[in-house]
C-alpha cells in the first residue's frame, strides 16, 4: 500500500535499500518502490508505485502472465488497475489483427496509403499517455500532435507497440482493418 507519513530518516532508509528499483522500461525512465504495490484481486496484475525522471508519481501496472505494462497516472491503485486491465484488453484484441497491422505498415512505408497517427490514436490503442510522451520526448518529436503514418510504420520497427497506435488511426480515418 502506500507509504504515507514517511519521515526524512525512512526516505534515507529506503534509498539505501534494494526496494527501490529502477524501471526496465525502455522508454519511461522510472525507479519503481517495490515495497509499495497492490495486486488485483485475481492476482494477473499489480500496479507498482514509481517516479519518472521528472519527479511525476505513476502507477507501473505489469501482467504477470503476459509482457505487458501501463503507466498509469492516476492517485488510486484500484483506478490504475482498471485503466491498465482496460489496456491490456484493447492491446489483445489488436493482437488479434498482427497480419493485417503488418500489411497496413508496409503499404504506409511503400506510399500506397496514407495516414495521420496522433497521440489519442496510441492511447485508443491500449498504450498510455506517459509512454507516448516519454516516447515522443526522447525522438524529438515532443511537440508534435501527429505524424505521417509512414513514419509511424518506420517508427514500427523500433517500437512494435506503434502497431496498436497504427490500427487506431486506421479505424479513425475509415480504413477499418477490423472490427473494434
């Protein structure tokens, strides 16, 4: 649960300790305390409480079944348990469409379609705002609302989780590959 009350010395304490551990995120640069977490009731996931590198407080919500995460910003583990359980279900469903994603990446990178993928597409994807920045910020493209969807497909293949993010601009712009 969450560590309220904890005073200078404990703070200390828990720095000199191995519960505080940085993320393994590639993206979202985070230290995560690993002795404040709160699993779902089912057990499949757990939300982590974390800091990024700008001092902003999240919840890392890990399946435990399945290589998936969400940085949720919410103030509640049970919210972020939510959002995350909600994202994890969206990204499954894209899972579900991987082919007709794959064949979407390659007509945007030989130009025979044409796309815009913004910020809302990834996050109707199933991926959370935080990535996306933390994503965005380290590619220099902090600033930008939207991309070409070329360029999401070139960014594809650094990143594959821009296929969720492809399939929602997809759907958005009326070229549904699939049915939400």
């Amino acid at each position: 649960m969450a560590r309220p009350m904890t005073s200078l010395l404990d703070k200390e304490i828990l720095l000199a300790t191995d519960m505080i551990q940085p993320g393994a995120d590639r993206w979202v640069g985070a230290l995560v305390d690993c002795g404040n977490f709160v699993p779902a009731e089912d057990g499949r996931i757990v939300a982590w409480r974390a800091i990024d590198r700008r001092g902003k407080l999240f919840w890392l919500v890990v399946s435990r079944f399945e290589a998936m995460r969400y940085h949720a910003t919410t103030a509640s583990a049970h919210a972020a348990l939510t959002e995350g359980c909600a994202a994890f279900a969206r990204r499954r469903r894209a899972k579900r469409h991987w082919p007709e994603i794959e064949a979407l990446t390659h007509d945007l990178l030989h130009f025979r379609r044409r796309l815009t993928v913004t910020r809302d597409d990834a996050r109707d994807g199933g991926l959370s705002l935080l990535a996306i920045t933390s994503f965005c910020d380290r590619l220099g493209l902090g600033r930008r609302f939207g991309i070409p969807g070329w360029l999401a497909a070139m960014l594809m293949r650094l990143e594959p989780d821009i296929g969720f993010a492809l399939l929602a601009a997809a759907r958005r712009q009326g070229g549904d590959l699939a049915p939400a």
